[in-house]
C-alpha cells in the first residue's frame, strides 16, 4: 500500500506547523525542504558568542485559542519566576500545572509548571513595553493620551493633531487606494505625518501613496484613535493580567508568552519531535522544479547547496513557504505568460541586524518599571528620528533574560531595512557595525566606548511588499489554486505580512482541508483578512 508523502518547502512557522499537524492527525510522512542550514526561518535565532539574537521580536500571542493551546502544549508556561523576576522581586501571573500532549498521542496528561531556573523549555510571561524615540523622546506605542505625551508634542502640534483626527472622521477619504490613505482616515493626516509617514517609508523605501492599504489593514487593523482612549480609559479598572484577553487590541496587550531561550528554541524543538516521529528534514536543499500532471504536482528537485547534488522526491501533497517569486520560477515554462509577469513584478523588503553587545546604554530608565541595573524596560524602540537610517531596537535582556550570557551586560539589536544589493546590504559587517554604533550615538542612546562586540545578520525576502504588480496578485492565485495538492502557506509562500500565528493558522487549515477533502483553497486564504483579527509579532 502506497504511504501518502507530503514535501513541505521551508522550515519556518508555517513549515513546521504543517508537519506536525501531518504527523498529530493523519497517516502522511511529511518531508521538509529547507533551503538554509537554519530552523525557524525569520523567527529563528541566531547564537553568538552566548548571545541570542530574536530575528525581528516575536511575542507569543494570538486571538486563535487553537495557537494558543498549540504553543502552550509545546513549552508550557512557567511556575516559578525567572532570575529577573527573581532578583527584583517582580510579581507574575505564574501557573501551577500544565497540560500537555505528546506528538501522535491522544493522551493529555497534567504536569506541575516548570521552573524556568531548571529547565528550558518553558514559556515565559513577559512585560510588553514598544514605545517611540522621537525628538530624542520617548513617546507610548502606541501613542497613548497621556500627560507625558502631550508636553513632549507640545500644545500647537497637539491641536493641529486633534483637528486633523475630526476632520479625518467627518471628511475620510472615501477610497483607501494606498497606505497613506488608510493611515489618514484612522489616526488623521497631522498624527499621520508626525509618527507614521516617515517610519512607514523607512520600512519600505518607497512613499505610503505607492503602497497599497492591504499593509495597514493586516497589521494595526481595528486600532485607531478611540480605541487608544477607551483602551487608556479601562487600563485604570482592568487586571494587569491581560496576556489572554481578547477584548483588547493585539497592539495594546501588556504581557505576552516567549520561549526562554528565544523563538528559534521553539521551533528546533518542533522539528526535533516531527523527526523523533517519522518525519524527515533536509537541509540546504534549493528548490529547482516543480513537476505537474493534470493539475497536481507530482514531484520536485532539489539541489543541495553545498555540494551541488540534485535529487527528486515524489509528492502526494505540498504545502510552499518558499517565495512566491521563487515558486512561478521553479515551475517552468508551463506558467502563463501572464502570471510570469506578475510573480516577476513581486517587490521584497530584505532586513539586517547589528547585534551590539554594550557595558550600559547611556539612555536612562525614567519609567516606574523596575529593571536589572536599571536598564530602560524596552522590548523594542521604534526610531523616528530623521537623521538616523536604523529602524528599529531591540533589547535582548528585556525578552528574556536568558538571551543575554552575562547579565551585566546590555544586548541590543538595530534593525535595519533595505532591498537585496543595495549600498546597505553589500555594504561590510565592520562599516555595518560602525554605522550602527555612529547612529545610536549621534542620537544619544549609547556611548561608543561602552560598545563589546558586534555582529551582523542577513535576512533576505523578510517582507513581502504591497506594491510592484501585487495589485495584480489574484492572478497568481488563481493559479496556483488550480493544482488541488498544492497549498500556498505562510508569510512568503502566499506574499502577505502574515505573522507567525496567522502563518501557522494557514498551514492547520491546509492541513484541516486535506483530512476534510476539501480541495478549495478559500479557507487558507481567508486566514488574517477577517476585519477582528489583529497582529501579535513581527
């Protein structure tokens, strides 16, 4: 009797998600091509030097109880403090048990909540804080009415914003045909060009009028002026325990889960328990062709990257993380002229992190939150200011403190956006890190003589773009759609800004469709366009 493979291409959320529903719910060997040597793909992390560095910041919440519970089932949330939380004396919405449910089991058995001081894999709860350094200023991010806002706008701009927000709600503009206009009608054209124009544009390198409101709708849809008011207005009344409540935005959540030794951690040991279970996982393996007959594609070539051998694996089923630029190509001349054309016009948005490893920051913590060594209490910084290129900042200590190898050190990442080829991403890890170092400097946030270390990371097609032919993108769809074994999951393998819940949710209804018989593809693509569902990482 013939056993039933499925080639999953890419191992990142939706990858891994996929071979693990296989292997939890059906009788199908999931077989994983991944193109790098990695695991995780943008929500891995990277080891250096002890130092562990989050490619992008990703908290651990969703609106879907299913991603909830799965991820939970996977690490379970901590019962002890951390030695942050320890050493300050913090006090946390720890648990005293846990549930739990092996791979492949129909078992569940109930565990005393880990220690997270004596084991590692454990989810830890975490404090959020995002806020905005603008006018070499800390603003709340999302902006928040508070006083400390409204001195640092300053009167004049603080009028000129609530006007603009009125004329916004009585006078939209009638059809979002862009970001720019999407941005308008939520927040007004004055908050619009103090705190969103420009760092929008640094994300992509093009104007917001050029980018199609799809963007906004998937990440900051449902949060607007009123809700910061409302949410500012029950933040009195409300329990600070708010990691699982679905009434507030995703934006606005307070605390959030993350594994202890960061996101990648959670998807090795995902990929340690599908292999442990049958599954198989190739490694440096690039995709070359797809091969099609009657509507289903039958099998793939893959060429290993180190040493050039190419080998063909057959297919029952595949799910596709890979880019979809990179997808059309693989499938050869059999692809429309037409659908070519538009796969060929699909823009990318690549990323680089300086990991900067620091005596202190000279920023001071000024907030009521207690840290070690009285760090500024930051996941991440978003960087508005125009005379600096870094996007965004992330501080390791404040994810977990087990990122960081010695505590009394301070463990950053700066973020930077740039398109593949460009003076940015050729430019040398040594004058990457001096620009880094420069920047934060001229913009008082480091010293230069407390910089350790450096170090530099490439992380190409991090964001599937919104302009170029994505316009045209239905074409490609439609496409795609006709092969009824082939399912298009994830961030780049459907070309939308999903993240790692949404991705995972794509690649379980995948999964869900093929148990049902269900050869439409509508479902996965509905996942993160509903209206209620909002953004939980990055």
């Amino acid at each position: 009797m013939h056993k039933k493979t499925a080639l999953i291409i890419g191992a990142g959320p939706a990858g891994l998600t996929a071979a693990y529903e296989l292997l939890d719910r059906t009788d199908i060997t999931p077989i994983i091509l991944e193109m790098t040597g990695d695991i995780g793909g943008i929500s891995k992390t990277v080891v250096y030097k002890n130092n562990r560095i989050d490619i992008g910041g990703h908290r651990f919440f969703s609106k879907s109880e299913r991603v909830m519970s799965w991820w939970k089932n996977i690490f379970p949330i901590q019962g002890k403090p951390a030695s942050d939380d320890k050493e300050l004396g913090r006090g946390l919405p720890l648990v005293t048990e846990c549930s739990t449910r092996p791979l492949g089991s129909k078992k569940t058995s109930i565990i005393p909540a880990p220690d997270p001081e004596e084991t590692d894999k454990v989810m830890l709860v975490r404090s959020r804080l995002s806020r905005i350094f603008f006018l070499r200023k800390f603003f709340n991010y999302p902006i928040a009415l508070t006083v400390e806002t409204i001195a640092h706008l300053g009167l004049v701009r603080l009028v000129r914003i609530g006007l603009s927000y009125v004329r916004a709600r009585i006078l939209p503009v009638r059809a979002e045909n862009s970001l720019e206009d999407f941005f308008i009608n939520r927040f007004g054209r004055e908050l619009y060009r103090t705190f969103f124009k420009d760092y929008t544009e640094k994300v992509w390198g093009v104007p917001c009028s050029e980018i199609r409101p799809e963007w906004g709708a998937q990440r900051i849809k449902g949060l607007s002026i009123t809700k910061t008011i409302a949410h500012a207005y029950t933040k009195l009344f409300a329990s600070r325990n708010t990691t699982h409540k679905k009434i507030v935005e995703t934006s606005l959540i307070e605390q959030f889960y993350y594994p202890k030794l960061g996101p990648g951690q959670l998807w090795e040991s995902v990929a340690d328990s599908i292999q442990a279970h049958g599954g198989l996982l190739v490694l440096n393996a690039q995709v070359c062709k797809l091969e099609a007959e009657n509507n289903r594609i039958t099998s793939i070539e893959v060429r290993n990257t180190h040493n050039g051998q190419v080998a063909r694996y057959q297919a029952d089923y595949v799910f596709s993380t890979m880019p979809v630029k990179d997808l059309i190509y693989a499938m050869g001349n059999s692809v429309p002229h037409g659908v070519k054309e538009v796969s060929d016009g699909l823009i990318y948005r690549d990323f680089i992190t300086v990991g900067l490893l620091l005596k202190k920051l000279k920023i001071k913590n000024k907030t009521k939150q207690r840290t070690i060594n009285d760090l500024i209490p930051d996941n991440w910084i978003y960087i508005q200011e125009r005379d600096v290129t870094v996007g965004r900042l992330q501080i390791f200590n404040n994810w977990s403190p087990y990122m960081v190898h010695d505590p009394n050190t301070v463990w950053i990442g700066l973020e930077y956006f740039c398109n593949e080829g460009d003076e940015l991403w050729t430019m040398k890890d040594h004058d990457l890190s001096r620009l880094a170092i420069k920047e934060l400097s001229c913009i008082d946030i480091i010293a230069q003589e407390d910089v350790l270390d450096s170090t530099v990371l490439r992380m190409p097609k991090a964001y599937p773009a919104y302009f170029g032919s994505y316009d045209k993108f239905d074409e490609i769809r439609n496409y795609t759609d006709r092969f009824e074994n082939l399912f298009l999951i994830g961030r780049n393998g459907m070309h939308r800004y999903n993240n790692s819940d949404h991705s995972m949710l794509t690649a379980m209804t995948a999964v869900d469709n093929i148990i049902a018989g269900r050869t439409d593809k509508d479902n996965i693509w509905q996942v993160n366009a509903e209206e209620e569902y909002h953004e939980t990482s990055t």
